[in-house]
C-alpha cells in the first residue's frame, strides 16, 4: 500500500510541474509576442512553417505561392517563414525562389532561421524514424515558437506534431497544408502483407513479430497524428488521395478543403516545341528522394533497350535526362548511386542527370523534351506531372495515388496520358507513344494540355485563400 501511495504522489508531484512549467512558458511566451509585435493592433503576423524552404521541389511551390497570394490578399500581415537553411541569407533564399519558380516575393518577408532542423532529419532515427521525426519536429516547433510567436501559424510541410505547441502554448490560430500523411492505411497494408519496401525494410517484411510490433507502432502513431492534427481549424490537402486518407486518419470533413497545388501552366502551354532533331528526349523531373523511386526509370529504360534490341538506329536516338533538386548530402549520395547503376546498367551513355537546374534551363528541357517519366508510388500529387502535360509531353506515370486519381486520364477518347506500375509495363508504355502515329500523339497532348487548367497558380489563389479565410478576422 505504501509503495502505491509514493507511485500516486511521485506522479502527481511530476504532473504538478509539468503543469508549472506549461503554464510559465505560456506567459513568458505571451510576452515575448506582445515585445515583439509591438503596438500595431491591426497588423497580424503570419508565420508559415517550413524547414527547408530552400529545396526546391514542389512543396516549397506551394510554399512560395501560399506566400504571394497572402501578400496580395491582406496588407495589415507580416509574413513570417520559420526555415531551417542557415546557410543560406534571405536574399538568397528569395532570389531562388525567383529562378526556380519564377515567383516574386515582395519584401515583407522575414525569415527565423531554426538550428535545431537535425531533429526532424531521417538519418537521425535509424529505428522508429517516422516518431522520431514527428517529436523532433516539437523540438524545432519550440525553437521557433520561442523565437517569433505568430499570431497565425500554417504548416506548409506536414509537421503536425507543432500544432499544439502553437496553439495551446502560442495561442496562435492553426492552418495547415498535408501534401502526404505520415502514415496511411496503403503503409499498414504493406507491412501486413510483409511486402519489402523502401519504407519497410527486408529483414522486417521476413519476421512476423517485427511486423506484429511495426503494426502496432503505426496503429498507435496513428491515434497520436488524429489528435494532433485535429488542433488544426482549417486543412487543406493536395490531392483525392490524400484527402481520402486524411478524412479517415483525421475525421473532420468539415475543415478539409482540397487544394490542388499550384502548377505553371499557362506559360507552359504557350512554350515552343522544338522538335528540329530526331532525339527522343524522356524527361524525368523531382527531387532525388528515395520515394521518388528513380532506379526505376532506369530499370524501365533497360528494358526498353531490351525491346529495341533489332532495333539499334531507334535506340541511338533514345536519351533519358534526370532533372531534379538535392537538399542534403543524403540525396547527393542516391544521386552518386544512381549515376553507379546507370554505368552498372550500362545506361551511362543514354542518361543525363540535371543537378538543381534554374528555370530557364528547365523550360529548355520542357522544349526538347517528347516524353515525360514519373515513377513514385503513391505519389501525394504530382506538380512535375502536370508540367510535363502542359509543355506538351506524353506522361507515363505510377497507377496509383494523384497521377491515377486527379490528372492522368486513360478512356479512350479522352486519354491524356499512359499509367504504369514496374519496368516492363513503363517500358511498353514509352515504346507505345514512339511508335504511334503523329495524329494519335497529338491527340493526347492536347487532350493533356486541355485537362491542366483546373491545377493552375490562380485556381490555387482562389482556393487557398477560400480555406484558410476562417484563420483571420472577418472583415465588417
């Protein structure tokens, strides 16, 4: 009985001062907001999170024109950008947005540079990566909470374990941007199925009791993601698939809007092809990340050499370029690997890789190019998809998640696209679009062209600002 009485008193003594703490760290935070936002009542600021806002790749698209569209929208805000890239000067990091994307960002920007961002970073949790990143990323939600406590905070990178550090500790009003969940019932359904994958290693896929405990690791993490991501008034997704996945893992239909992710389309549609050489110049566009599954596209691309074996000339003409963005070292080491099984393959003289290219560079290879290639299982989206489609490239994409469920369309009579799952069947697919007749390929870019408006920046502007209306005050 004794032993149970110092139990109950030691957590109730534990319980008291992390109550204490909690409660301190409020007050010293509402402080430190009313310090650094001064004596302005209308002006509200906006801190948008996003660790690596300097990538590059399609979430920070979405970044970069969330960021516009608020400027142009409401002029009492200060905009905030919680980042992690302390390499880099704010000039630098607006200068790329402005190369890459094409986007003008006015000077009403500031930047809390975090040096926590190791704490959200993979490599550092070898083992129950996705909880480990998920509290790492409370300890870089508190760095910039303590830093700059905004009056509205939006995750624009998925981190939903910060939300209620801003709200219930910050006060702040919550927004968020989910481009892909943390876990989905696609992710429990391969490790009950024990299916070896880049995110469910071999050695747990063979051993029943390490898919019983990764089961019940995610089934947990799960109940955790629902709670968290409930703090958010509004939620907005990218995709059907993701919306799917959301409305079940989070249940509140009533605060999720879709909000397809913004796409340069109308520039791209007006791009000259030039199509002054016989090269067939299959593009592939989108950060080195493991998940963007590229050894596939060279697996596809073997075995479409396989196919043209009678048929060298063809083959000659046949040039594969890699376009996409390194954030750390960890993608410059799957590019270095990459480049090791294209000379393994014996693909070296076919593929070009393209290393954070600048956006003129990348219209050129939109001008050259004749088909595109996307490989991602699952993909959330798919921005390089609908780009590709604009700039009139034939797309072959993975059968599954956005490129299936929202932009690739494979009826006859309205096929805009082709869709695949291994190598063999992208293989046959590419072999396909080059054998086929000028009119038939025609036809389905124009059908791809046609299909892109309903993704484009200014229908983004009108649905961003629609969803996230809630998080700022009406005005009378």
């Amino acid at each position: 009985m004794a032993v149970v009485i110092l139990i109950f008193w030691v957590i109730f003594a534990l319980l008291s001062v992390i109550t204490a703490i909690t409660l301190g760290l409020r007050q010293w935070l509402q402080r430190r907001k009313q310090k650094l936002h001064g004596s302005s009542e209308n002006q509200l600021y906006v801190g948008l999170f996003h660790p690596y806002c300097n990538a590059g790749g399609g979430g920070e698209r979405v970044l970069w024109c969330a960021v516009r569209t608020l400027q142009n929208k409401y002029d009492n805000i200060k905009i905030i950008i919680y980042t992690g890239d302390i390499e880099s000067s704010p000039k630098a990091i607006l200068d790329k947005a402005r190369n890459v994307f094409n986007f003008e960002i006015n000077d009403k920007v500031s930047f809390v540079f975090l040096k926590h961002r190791r704490w959200v970073e993979a490599k550092k949790y070898p083992h129950f990566t996705l909880l480990g990143q998920s509290l790492g990323s409370m300890i870089l939600g508190l760095e910039a909470l303590c830093k700059f406590p905004p009056d509205i905070f939006i995750d624009t990178m998925g981190y939903a374990f910060t939300y209620p550090l801003f709200k219930f500790l910050g006060g702040a009003k919550i927004g968020c941007y989910v481009h892909y969940p943390i876990v989905s019932t696609d992710m429990l359904r391969r490790v009950q199925f024990r299916q070896a994958v880049h995110n469910n290693k071999a050695y747990v896929a063979r051993n029943p009791f390490l898919t019983w405990t990764k089961l019940t690791y995610y089934r947990v993490l799960s109940k955790l993601y629902r709670w968290v991501g409930c703090c958010s008034e509004t939620i907005m997704v990218n995709s059907s698939w993701t919306e799917n996945h959301i409305l079940e893992l989070w249940e509140v239909p009533f605060k999720t809007h879709r909000v397809y992710p913004p796409c340069e389309v109308s520039h791209l549609k007006q791009l000259e092809r030039l199509d002054d050489t016989d090269e067939i110049v299959i593009l592939s566009v989108g950060q080195f990340r493991p998940e963007k599954d590229h050894p596939l596209q060279l697996q596809a691309l073997y075995e479409l050499r396989t196919l043209l074996t009678r048929d060298e000339a063809l083959w000659n003409k046949i040039r594969l370029v890699i376009a996409g963005s390194c954030r750390h070292e960890e993608d410059y080491e799957r590019l270095r690997n990459m480049q090791d099984l294209s000379k393994h393959l014996s693909l070296e003289n076919s593929i070009e890789f393209k290393v954070n290219v600048p956006y003129d560079e990348l219209l050129k290879l939109y001008q050259r190019a004749k088909i595109g290639i996307h490989t991602m299982w699952n993909e959330h989206f798919g921005i390089g998809i609908v780009e590709c489609m604009a700039a009139g490239l034939i797309m072959v994409a993975h059968r599954s998640g956005g490129p299936l469920l929202d932009i690739v369309e494979t009826s006859e009579g309205s096929q805009n696209g082709f869709l695949a799952t291994d190598a063999v069947e992208y293989a046959a697919c590419i072999l396909n679009i080059i054998h086929n007749p000028v009119e038939i390929n025609t036809t389905i870019r124009n059908a791809a062209k046609s299909s892109v408006e309903r993704f484009s920046e200014k229908e983004f502007e009108v649905q961003f600002l629609r969803a996230i209306s809630p998080l700022f005050p009406k005005v009378p």
